[in-house]
C-alpha cells in the first residue's frame, strides 16, 4: 500500500505543488484547512496533521474551543468564524490542498426544536464550504456525516449502498451534505469524500450536552463519583470508534484514491452499554453505581458499521480497544474534574 499519492484522473491539476510529498498513508507538506478543527473530533484531527502538514482551522467557537486546540495552538492557523462567511471563507480556502468539513451542530433533539437552524447551519454551511473549496482549485474535501443517516431501521450491519433513511433534522442535513458533495463533484471535478461516522468518544467530547455520547457520559459520572444513568435495560448497541482512530481513518480518506466514494469509519464491533460499565468497573478496581432509568423515545436500539469497504478501500481497521480508549477517556475525565473543583 505505500508509493506516492496519486491524484485521481478526474483532479484538475491547478493546485499541486511541485514538491508535494504525500505518502498514501500519511500526508505529508500539504496545506490542509479543517471547519470545525476546534471541536471535539476536529480537534484531534488537527493534532495528527499539524506536525508533518500546514493546517488552518475555520470555526466559529460555537460548541468548539479553543483550548481543544492547546497542543497544536501556535502551529495553526485559525481563523473565529463561521463557514456562513464566504468572504472569509473564500479568503481562508485559497492555496488549500485538502479540506475536512466538521464544522456543524451536532444534537439530534436541538435539531428537532430548531430544524431551520440546522438547515442553515449544515445545509447551507455545507453547500458554502464546497462551493469556495471548488472555487480556490482544492483538490479534495471530505465531508464528515453521520451513521444517523441509516436511520433506525432493523438490518445490520449498516452498509453504505444501503438507501438513506434520515430520521430527524439532523440526519436529514448530513444526507442533504452528501447530496451536495456528489453534485459540486459532478459539476467541477473537484474530489469529494464522503466519511459516515459511527459513535465517537475520547477525550475533550462534551459529557454536559443531554445526548452527548454515553462514554463521555459515564466517565464524567465515575470522576465525580456520581452513578451513571443508564436508559433502558442496557442492552443497547452501539460502534464505538475512538477519535485518535477517528483522525487516521480521516487522513488516510484524504489522501487514498477514493475519490467519490462513500465510506463508513466505525469498528465493526456492536458494544452494549451494559459492557461500557462492565469494563469501567474493571479498569477503577470496584462496582460502579448505576441507576436505570426508563428508556428514551427515539433512541436507536442497534447500531454497527460494516467496515469492510474502509478496510478495503483505505486499508482502515479501529486499532483502539474499547478497554484502552476508555482508560484515556476516562483520564481525561479525572483530569477535568480536578480542574473544575
Ligand atoms: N461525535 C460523534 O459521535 C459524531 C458522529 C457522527 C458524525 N459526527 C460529525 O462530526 C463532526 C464533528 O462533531 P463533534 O462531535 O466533534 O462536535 P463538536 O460540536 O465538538 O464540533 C463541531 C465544531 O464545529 C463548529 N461549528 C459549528 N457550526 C459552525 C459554523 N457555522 N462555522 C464554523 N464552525 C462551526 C463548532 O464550534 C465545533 O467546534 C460534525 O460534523 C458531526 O456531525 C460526529
């Protein structure tokens, strides 16, 4: 799988530098903008890029902070806005050789109380940001959506030819995202990818939010000694994929030869919630309180990726143990908590 990184027939060639260097597995040199890089996954993003490539970061600090970026601060760019901007915008993207799109509202329920904010957000966010990239010559951007396009239907695993079934205004954004990526690409020939994402969790996600990702949840709850809350009886599934997996399967979609495609990033593995407590009890040495609560109307009861096309396509498997990333989670947590008081 090595050898150098070559651009897909359908690339205009307006925007390579000369001296380029990008290994099909890591980029190299190359000047990379990410929306949303102060978020919880961006955030990551940027820190496995920014030693080897030059990286701006677009976001408007909604959700996002800029602390997420203390690692990498001084080594980036970044720039306050929103992608609404398109001056801004338009000026940030010129001489851009890869653009991951993130930045979004990212809550479900939110998305059901104010459906026109989030059309504006991520739908018109969304067309803005391909619009400028395809404008400034950028050879490829990938478009990071969401497994809740798959909707909750019963088969699983979840494949990629499997028809949309978005099921709130959230879902329907990142479907409508997609859409627009396999329009601008049609019309321009810029290259496009498209990244469903299946549940992330790591350090810095956002426990406090009401839906945020039980993980994050339920670590928050062991660093401050409170019991967790479970919905449900626990048997719930989920693909976890650990955000630094999260950020290899990102770079490897932006320098692979899947120009077009659409791909799933999770582990393949379907965890019960019930399992999440039952390896944080092992890795603090003791039972963990839970209390149950009544199970949530509209949460998804199964969900799994079928990965075999990441594999295939980018030779990307989860490395991450759900044992080890919830170990670095849950550290960050403690870490947190010892802030805060
Ligand atoms: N966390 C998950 O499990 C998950 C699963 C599937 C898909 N995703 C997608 O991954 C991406 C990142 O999610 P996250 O979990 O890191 O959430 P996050 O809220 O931490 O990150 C989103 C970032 O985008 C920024 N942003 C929002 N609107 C913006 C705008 N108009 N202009 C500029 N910046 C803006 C926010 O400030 C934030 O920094 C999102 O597109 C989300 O839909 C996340």
């Amino acid at each position: 799988m090595g050898g150098e990184f070559a651009l897909d027939e359908s690339s205009r060639n307006g925007n390579v530098m000369p001296n380029l260097s990008v290994r099909a597995e890591e980029m190299e040199g190359a000047r990379i903008l990410v929306t949303g890089g102060a978020g919880f996954i961006g955030s990551h993003l940027v820190d496995h890029l920014v030693a080897r490539n030059e990286v701006t970061v677009i976001d408007d600090l909604s959700t996002g902070t800029l602390r997420n970026l203390g690692r990498a601060r001084g080594r980036v760019h970044v720039k306050k806005v929103s992608v609404l901007e398109t001056d801004t915008l338009a000026t940030a993207m010129k001489g851009q050789q890869i653009v991951y799109h993130l930045a979004a509202k990212t809550s479900v329920p939110e998305s059901v109380a104010k459906p026109e904010a989030y059309w504006r957000n991520n739908v018109e966010g969304t067309v803005r940001v391909l619009r400028a990239a395809a404008d400034a010559s950028v050879r490829r951007v990938v478009f990071v959506s969401s497994a809740a396009v798959y909707g909750d239907s019963p088969e699983m695993p979840k494949v990629e030819s499997m028809r949309p079934d978005p099921k709130s205004p959230y879902a329907v954004t990142k479907m409508v995202g997609e859409f627009a990526c396999e329009e601008i690409r049609g019309m321009t020939g810029m290259e496009t990818v498209v990244v469903r994402l299946f549940n992330a969790y790591g350090p810095r996600q956002d426990p406090s939010a009401p839906y945020s990702g039980v993980m994050a949840k339920f670590c928050a709850a062991v660093a401050a000694n409170r019991p967790l809350e479970i919905y449900g009886d626990g048997d719930q599934t989920r693909d976890f994929l650990f955000v630094a997996d999260i950020a290899e399967g990102l770079e490897l979609a932006g320098v692979k030869s899947v120009n077009g495609a659409t791909l799933n990033l999770g582990s393949g593995e379907a965890i019960t919630v019930n399992d999440v407590v039952r390896n944080l009890s092992e890795i603090v040495g003791r039972p963990i309180r839970a209390v149950r609560e009544p199970e949530r109307p509209g949460d998804i009861r199964h969900s799994r990726a079928d990965v075999s096309k990441a594999k295939e396509k980018l030779g990307f498997t989860a490395r991450t143990t759900v044992r080890e990333g919830l170990k670095k989670t849950l550290e960050d947590a403690r870490k947190r908590a010892a802030h805060a008081s």
